[in-house]
C-alpha cells in the first residue's frame, strides 16, 4: 500500500482529534497536528497553552515566516515518516496544505458538527487549559478569530466529508467507508 495522507480540517471541537485517535488505533496511523510546533513553542516559553494564545502565536509565526510555514512542517515531518497512514490534524487555511498536496495520495477530510454540539464538546474535553471554564459567546468568539477564518474555504476542498453530528460509532463507520476507498 503506497503511503497515504489524510489532512484533517474542521471548525473548532468538530472531531478532529476523536478521528485522529480512532485511526491511530485501528489502522496504526501516525499524526502530526499542526499545533504540535506551537504548543511546544508555548511550552518553552513557559506560556499558557491557552487558544488565544495559540492563535496569536501561528499568526505572528505565519507573518513573520510565511503564510506556508506550518505546511512546510507537516510535509517535512509526513514525508520523513515510514508510516503508511499519516493524519496531519488542524488544517485551517488552503496554505496549511499547499505542500502537503505535493504528496501523490494526499487527501482532505472535512469534518463537520453543528455549533451547539462542538461547544459541548469542546468544554468537555478541556484541550486547552481554557476550555473548561469557556462560556458561549467566548467560543463564538473563537470561532470568529483570525486562524479560523479560512476554514470553510478550505474544508470546501475537500476530498470527503464526514457529519459529525451523530455518535462516536457513526463517525466511525465513516471514517472506515474513507480508509476502505483509499486502499481499494
């Protein structure tokens, strides 16, 4: 099976990461998100790893070095790996997967849930050291910042999409229909 890599876009809280684990588990898939570089950017820095904090720091990088910077990581790291299933998690803009589309089986998946449902989920799951403690109109507002702006765009490049609106089974019903046609 040649190599095949799954660039994964969503909005925030529409099942990025539950995907990411499901494949890693069934199918021995290794990912790279693309907010790996700038948590441990925080992390050196001793700085809360808080999504304000996230957001101004890939727009300060992506300023600075480039609006591909990210990408560049992700297609680095995809390549350098011997797995044959990468996800890279987190795509956002159409930049984000310019050099990740240079590889032969690059696909996009968009997943998406309604706005309800990924708040739930989002102070649920408490990625970040904010999410516990966010109120509604503060995840609109996340979902108003300038990292998410261009995630509908890009979602609309898509290769597959999946609706997230259902059960964790469902999701994962869909996620196998898109391995089963990607290795026939």
């Amino acid at each position: 099976m040649p190599k095949i890599i799954l660039g994964l876009v969503g909005e925030i809280a529409a099942g990025k990461s539950t995907a990411t684990e499901y494949l890693k588990q069934k199918y021995g898939a290794v990912s790279f998100r693309f907010s790996d570089p700038l948590r441990d950017i925080l992390a050196r820095l001793h700085i809360e790893n808080s999504r304000p904090n996230l957001q101004a720091l890939s727009t300060f990088l992506r300023r600075q070095y480039g609006e591909d910077l990210l990408s560049k990581v992700m297609a680095l790291d995809a390549g350098q790996s011997p797995s044959q299933l990468i996800i890279t998690e987190g795509i956002r803009r159409p930049t984000d997967a310019a050099d990740l589309k240079k590889f032969d089986n690059f696909h996009i998946i968009s997943l998406a849930a309604p706005e309800r449902t990924r708040y739930q989920r989002l102070i649920q799951r408490s990625e970040n050291a904010d999410d516990k403690t966010k109120t509604w109109e503060q995840f609109q507002a996340d979902g108003r910042a300038e990292s998410e702006q261009k995630i509908k765009e890009t979602a609309a490049q898509a290769d597959f999409i999946i609706d997230n609106k259902g059960t964790t089974k469902h999701l994962y019903r869909q996620i196998d229909d898109v391995v089963k046609r990607l290795q026939s």
